[in-house]
C-alpha cells in the first residue's frame, strides 16, 4: 500500500516523510490544546467558555480582513513567482496589513456593544482582539513559507514552541492567578505578539522581504486577495456564527457547551488539514504541469484523501463518547450530543478543501468566494430559524447542512472548470 501511494503522489521519500512529520506535529501540538481540556473544563466555568466561544468566533472573523489572508497568495503564488520574486509582494503585504488593522479595528470599535453584550470593558477586548488578529496573521504567513521551504522539522519545532509557551502562560494565569477566561486570552495575545516579532525578523534574516513600496503590487494582492476574503469569510462563518447566535438567543453558558462540541469535532478537522499540509505545495507543483500523467496523480490523491475522510469520520463518531467521558469534566456532558451532527458537516469539509485549491489555481477565486459566501449567508439563516425552534442543536444541524451544500455546489464547478481526468480511461 505505502508503494502504491508513493506511486499516487509521485515523488520521492522526503515528500512521505514530510508528510509524516508534518501530520505527526500538527496533531501533537494542536492536540495539546485537547489534552489540556480536562484541566480547562475544571476550572473554567459554562460562562468562560462561553466567553472564550465568543471571543473566539469574532477573532476568526476579523483576522479574515488583516491584510485579506495574504498567506493564500504566498502559497498559490510562490511556485510561480518563487522566493525571489515574492519578496517584494511580502514587503507589500505588509503594508496592507497595516492599513487593514485600522480598518477592522474601527469596525469592531462600532460593533462592540452588539457584539459583547455580556461584557463592560469593550472597548479594550476590541482593540486587543484586532491587535491579536494582526499577530496572528505573521504566524500564518511563517507557518506557509516553512510549509513552501518543504522543512518539516523546522515546521515542527516553531509549532511546538507556540504552542507549548501559550498553554503553559495559560495554565499559570487560570490556576495559580485565577484569572479565568482572560488567562487563556491574555496568554495568547502574549505569545502570538512574541511570534509575529519572530516572524518579522525570521523574514528579514532568510530575505523574504524586500522593502519596495509598489502600488502595482497592492492593486495585484487587493484583486487577487480581496475576493477570496469572501470564500474565507463564508467558511469562517459557518464554524463561528453559531457560537454567537447561541450566546445571544439561548445563553452565554450553552455556547460554553456548544463551543466543547465544536472544540471536539475539531480534531477531526485537524487531521484533515495536517495531512493536507504536505500535499498541497506538491499539489500546484502537478497542476502546474500540462502532462496528463502528473494530472492523473492529482485525482488518485484526491479519490485517496476523500476516503481517508469518510473512514476517519465514521470511526471518530463510534469512539467520540469514550474519548469525551475520558477528557471532558462532566458539567458539559450535555455537549455530546452535538457532536455526530458536528462531524457530518467537517467531513463534508474536509472533502472540499483539496478540491478548492483546484480551482484557485486556475483563478476562479470569485466563483469559490460567491459560492462560499452564500453558504455563509444560508448559514446565518439555518442557524437563526433552526436555533430558534430546536434550541442549542439547531446550530449542529444549520453547520451539517451548509457544509453539504459548500461541497456539493464546489465539487459541481471543479468537474466543470477543472481540467482533470475524473473518469478511468476506458480501455480500447
């Protein structure tokens, strides 16, 4: 089998053993945040989670709108441009990076009253939470161009460091300070400002930046980034939205609840994305190519990937309720519930997300923005009529469906827009 696949990817041993590596730290460091639930869900209460769930889906928001996303064009656009070639487009990235954090920060300034109803000192949360969307995007943008550089060690061991400085802050602020839910996102204000700083001098040091104020190159990373913000946003909305319908319909203690679901099923999702890490660099690299060979590989890891998807989701759905009694203090038991529901929709996630970049190569960023935004907006809908009438678990069902729809309508415009052999070739 492992002869078979390296057959399917087509190329060589460090591809399979970045990919390991890759899947291996993704897990482990992302996982330490679940490993860690037992202690959170002890001494946080149903109403700081809730807090967090808030916090959480109006950060992941607002980050969509620093700089646009800018690591998408550094991933779809490296191969074609290469270090060189990029590194004015960073400098320039940066610059919009900037103008942006005004702009989402007086947005967030406006809203702040609708949007944490249950808080009163607003105005500081926004302004720290646009400052952390900011941080966050440098992160995003190291963790692309180790990706591109193909070193997963280095890869791993930025990861590790993160991820192992935030929770122990975190730990230390919630149990021996009592700060509660601020521990968690002071903490990680904390570290994500330290590591955008990293990143800025990581970029300097390896001459991914070359100061060069270029309108042309804002104009380009505008019209290019812009539209996929509107992709972005739908898919963001459908995984954050919920949380805040809930806290402002049924109450800041059940989108506690429900943000454990959600916490939980993300797991499944992080497997999706830490296989996916290794392949896509090599996934434009094929796409790129105009043999039919090189496009055939693309498909067979495709059908691959999407069978690893439905296998993963269905064993997780069977051993969910054991891992959940093992890691989650019973006070939340009531979000078991929402999980299955909840891993239906990230399974119809986790088949789209390959098949996307299909059609962001071949630069139909507004279609998947149009289409993705539209189950954004059938989202907020479903969520809003269905929470109203079923309670809690109207969200899991609004979250399923618009995930089914996203995948369904995307795989339609990839079969007819995407030139890949999807069919075996009939023998003669």
């Amino acid at each position: 089998m492992i002869t078979r696949a390296k057959k399917w990817i087509g190329t060589d041993r460090r591809l399979l053993t970045n990919a390991l590596i890759f899947t291996l730290s993704t897990i482990v460091n992302k996982g330490m945040n679940f490993f860690i639930l037992p202690v959170l869900t002890y001494y946080l209460s149903k109403a700081d989670y809730g807090m967090l769930s808030l916090i959480t889906s109006v950060t992941t928001i607002a980050v969509i709108y620093i700089g646009f996303f800018p690591s998408n064009f550094i991933m779809v656009k490296f191969s074609k441009y290469k270090k060189e070639g990029m590194a004015p487009y960073i400098s320039n990235m940066l610059l919009l990076m900037l103008a942006s954090l005004v702009a989402v920060w007086g947005i967030l300034f406006l809203l702040r009253s609708h949007l944490f109803v249950h808080y009163e000192e607003r105005t500081l949360l926004v302004f720290m939470i646009a400052l952390i969307c900011f941080f966050q995007v440098f992160s995003f943008i190291l963790s692309t161009l180790i990706q591109l550089e193909q070193n997963a060690i280095k890869y791993a061991a930025v990861q590790f460091v993160q991820t192992i400085a935030t929770l122990s802050l975190a730990l230390l602020l919630i149990i021996q300070f009592h700060w509660g839910w601020k521990g968690k996102f002071y903490a990680e204000f904390t570290i994500y400002g330290l590591f955008a700083l990293f990143t800025f001098l990581y970029m300097l040091k390896h001459r991914y930046i070359r100061f060069d104020i270029d309108p042309t190159k804002i104009r380009e990373l505008v019209r290019y980034l812009f539209p996929l913000t509107f992709f972005v946003l739908g898919l963001f909305l459908m995984g954050t939205v919920d949380k805040i319908f809930i806290a402002n319909m049924v109450g800041l203690e059940e989108a506690g609840v429900y943000g454990i679901a959600v916490t939980m099923t993300f797991i499944i999702n992080m497997v999706y994305d830490a296989v996916l890490k290794a392949w896509e660099p090599r996934s434009y690299q094929l796409l790129e190519s105009e043999k039919a060979e090189d496009r055939k590989k693309v498909v067979q890891v495709t059908y691959l990937f999407s069978g690893f998807v439905i296998l993963s989701a269905a064993l997780y759905v069977l051993f969910i309720p054991w891992l959940f009694h093992l890691m989650i203090n019973a006070k939340f038991d009531h979000a078991l519930s929402f999980i299955p529901i909840l891993v239906i929709g990230y399974a119809f996630e986790g088949l789209r997300k390959p098949i996307s970049n299909y059609l962001n190569h071949i630069d139909k960023v507004d279609l998947v923005g149009g289409v993705t935004i539209l189950a954004g907006g059938l989202n907020i809908v479903l969520n809003y009529f269905f929470i109203r009438s079923f309670g809690t678990v109207g969200a899991a069902y609004a979250t399923a469906i618009s995930f089914g729809v996203l995948y369904f309508t995307t795989l339609f415009f990839v079969f007819r827009y995407c030139n890949l052999p999807w069919l075996p070739e009939r023998a003669s």
